[in-house]
C-alpha cells in the first residue's frame, strides 16, 4: 500500500494565500462613511456604512444590518456619488457585517474616486 504524499508546509501555505487573494486589482484602505440606498416593494431605503478598502471595481463596507447577496444599491458619500452596486457577499462579524459590493459603473480613476471619499 503506497503512502500519501505529502505536501510541503510552504507549498500549502502558498497555495492558501493565492486562493484567498484573486483579486485582479489592488485594494486601498479607506477610511469614511458611505449611504447605502436602494428600493424595493416595501420602500426607499438607506443604510449608513464604514468604509474599509476599495479597488478598481469593488468596495468593502461595515454595516450593523445584513444585505443580501445580489441586492442592488447605490453608494454615495457627502460629496459624491460612487455608482450602483452589486452585493456579493454578506459576512456576519461579532456584531456587525461585513460586506463585499462589485461596482461595475464606478469610475475608473481611483484617483477621483477616493477624493470623494
């Protein structure tokens, strides 16, 4: 009966770290308060945010209310509109959440884009 082959410890850890970074563009750490709006049958609505980094397309807030993955909203701070955004994912954390938006129609230069952050 052969044995297992086992994997270097450097390898395993190698091949964790790229899986959990796949992202294409780099994240930038922010520091700011977003609104979160969007509507649906039941009415308008708002959620105040944290948010934590951003990339190209994508946008990391914290929020003491759930959204559900898919949920379409618009992202503004006191200065700007960011765009119309994607949850894709909602992370439960202590007690707060954090979560993951794709912002396809943002604008592209981050650099006008964090100004406004």
């Amino acid at each position: 009966m052969s044995q297992p082959r086992s994997v270097p410890l450097q390898t395993r850890l190698t091949a964790r770290n790229e899986r959990i970074n796949r992202r294409l563009q780099e994240r930038i750490s922010v520091d700011c308060q977003v609104r979160l709006c969007w509507q649906d049958r039941h009415g308008n609505h708002v959620l105040s945010a944290h948010a934590m980094d951003m990339s190209k397309f994508g946008l990391l807030v914290e929020t003491e209310k759930a959204l559900e993955p898919g949920a379409v909203v618009s992202v503004q701070t006191n200065s700007a509109m960011l765009g119309t955004a994607c949850v894709r994912h909602c992370t439960p954390k202590g007690l707060k959440y954090r979560i993951g938006m794709h912002l396809p129609d943002r604008m592209t230069s981050l650099g006008i884009c964090t100004t406004a952050l």
